[in-house]
C-alpha cells in the first residue's frame, strides 16, 4: 500500500477533527445561522460586505441583518467541510481504481469502507443544508453533530486498516474482550448523542449546580418527550425550562454509566491481555475519560465558559477515537473482521 495514500488518510483524519471543532465552535458561538442560505452566504460565496453586496443582501433578505463575525464562523465551517468532502472523494476514487487493477502494488484497498464514507459524506452534506434551511432544527443539528462523529470515527478507522492490516499481529482467543468493548463503545455514542441533545436543544445552561441541577425538583420523565417540532426558527431553542433541564440532567446521569461502563470493560481488558500495546491503550482510554469527566464538572462550575465547553466537544470526539481504537486492536487480535 502506497506511502502518499496513507499519509492522504492521515491528513483526512487530521482534518476531520478539525472541521468537528469547528462545528462545535459555530453551534456554540450562536453562529448555526450566520449565513441564512446554503452552500453560500447570501447568495455569494463569501461572507458580503462591499456597498454594492449589502444592497443586494437587503434585496433578496429584506428583513436579515448581516454580522460579519457569526457568517465568517459558518463559513469557514463550510470551507474547512467542503475540502475534506473533496479529500474522501480522492480516497474513493483511488481505492475504485485499484479494485479493478489487480496487477497494481496497492490491490486491497478497503473498497467497502471507502464508499461507506462517500455515501456518508454526501448525506452530511445535505444535513449541513437542511440544518440551515430547517433553521437549526434539533434532530437535524444532533444529527449532523452524529455524521461528522461518524466521518472521523470511519476515517481514524480507515487508517488503522492501512496500518495494521487483518492477520499482522498473532491472533489469540481472550473471551469476549471485543463484545466487551464493543458494548462499552455502543454506552459511549449513546451519551455523545445525548450531549448532543443538550446543545441542539441549548440546554446546558438550564442544569446548573453540581452534582445534580439545582432546581431538580422540575426534573420529569414525562418531559422528556416534549419534542421540539412545529416551529419556524429553533435558534436559542424552543422547549420550556424544566424539558430542558430534563435533558442535560439525564445526561448527566448517562455520564455515570457511561464512565461505569468504561471503566469497567477497562478493567476485564486489562487483567485479561498480557500484550502491551492493548494495555497502552486501555490507559489512554481512562486517561481521557477522566479528563473529559474533569471538564465536564468545570464546565458546570464555571457556568459553561465557551472555549472550555468547546474543548469538552473536542475531548468527546478523542474519547470516541481511543475506544475505536481499542476495538480495533482487539477485534484484530480475536480475528474479528470490522
């Protein structure tokens, strides 16, 4: 497999992670609507603020009002986006080659992967669109925060596959290591949807106190189903108080069984494998648990400060990556084909 094709993934991988941070920076910084249409920014392809280009802007969105700091946000989400959408089509179409050049050194490109990321790609996009034409409907935003989880996950994947393929390490059977693990990572993209619940529906601010919300009191089950659907614009969020508190708090509480449930699948790993490389990784995963534990309780504490709750975001995704990590060590190590 070619040097220049792994070090494209890499580059992919990298860029992946920045074009997620910089998601979470627009939804955080109240920049989702920025700019009101969709792939430009008032019909031009940046951010307008010449003379001539307001007067246009007043012309076809009479009653918007341009600020210039917000679109640059969203914009530059949209660049950094549109480019790694063109990087996953290069590594589409160089794997598509090399399936039907079977002489070519590069044969075996993960073809299967390779489209799976194409096809999820295309459909960001359109949840990119319908975020802003939906005007920042929650279970679109949730779901376009899910689909860049989801691209980065694929791609950080796509490159353990090309740097360690199946059958490159000694195979031995440790009993259900990987279903363990594999059952740790499904507990973990349950809470980074719920998180992502929490900032589609901006309802962070709605929990305060630690460790539980000061006016837990409003706290219902029956609140949980009141769905934010119905309305014309859903920035700044459109559910009552106590539906709101309802959601951070229950991800508070997944929180716990989510870091439970690591720990503990941690544990099992670790007193089960002798290989070094496995416990390597066992201890970044719990070092980056407790790190983004750690925030999350400064976060609440310091009354959500923009740039720490970004960095939570960031670490979610690092936590997501050292589990997939971990599952693909294993499965490999099992025999298990992912």
């Amino acid at each position: 497999m070619s040097k220049g094709y792994k070090l494209l993934i890499l580059a992919s991988c990298v860029l992946a992670l920045v074009v997620v941070s910089l998601g979470a920076y627009t939804r955080l910084s109240n920049a989702g609507l920025g700019c009101p249409d969709w792939p430009g920014c008032y019909g031009f392809l940046t951010v307008p603020n010449e003379t001539h280009e307001l007067s246009i802007v007043e012309q076809k969105f009479p009653n918007a009002q341009v600020e210039p700091e917000k679109a640059w946000i969203e914009m530059i989400h949209r660049y950094f986006a549109s480019f790694l959408g063109f990087m996953i089509v290069i590594l589409c179409i160089v794997a598509v080659k090399h399936r039907f050049n079977k002489k070519d050194s590069v044969y075996g490109l993960p073809f299967k992967h390779s489209i799976a990321l194409l096809i999820l790609v295309l459909f960001q996009g359109m949840l990119g669109m319908w975020t802003v034409t939906m005007n920042l409907q929650p279970f679109v935003v949730m779901g376009h925060l899910l689909g860049g989880f989801t691209i980065l996950s694929l791609l950080v994947l796509l490159y353990f596959r090309t740097q360690m393929p199946p059958g490159t390490i000694q195979r031995s059977q440790q009993g259900y290591s990987f279903l363990w693990a594999a059952f740790a990572l499904g507990v973990l993209v349950i809470q980074i949807a719920l998180g992502g619940w929490v900032a589609a529906n901006y309802a962070a601010p709605h929990c305060t106190g630690l460790p539980i919300c000061n006016n837990i009191e409003l706290f219902s089950i029956e609140s949980l189903f009141h769905l934010p659907v119905g309305q014309s614009n859903y920035e700044f969020g459109v559910l009552p108080f106590e539906t709101r508190l309802s959601i951070h708090f229950l991800h508070r509480v997944w929180a716990i069984v989510t870091a439970v449930t690591i720990f503990w699948v941690s544990w099992k790993v670790y007193s089960t494998h002798q290989s070094e490389q496995i416990r390597r990784s066992v201890k970044l995963v719990c070092i980056v648990l407790v790190t983004q534990l750690a925030l999350g309780g400064l976060i609440v504490h310091l009354q959500f400060p923009l740039l720490l709750t970004l960095f939570h975001n960031i670490m979610a995704a690092l936590l997501l990556l050292t589990m997939v990590r971990l599952c693909f060590l294993l499965a490999n190590r099992q025999g298990v084909s992912i």
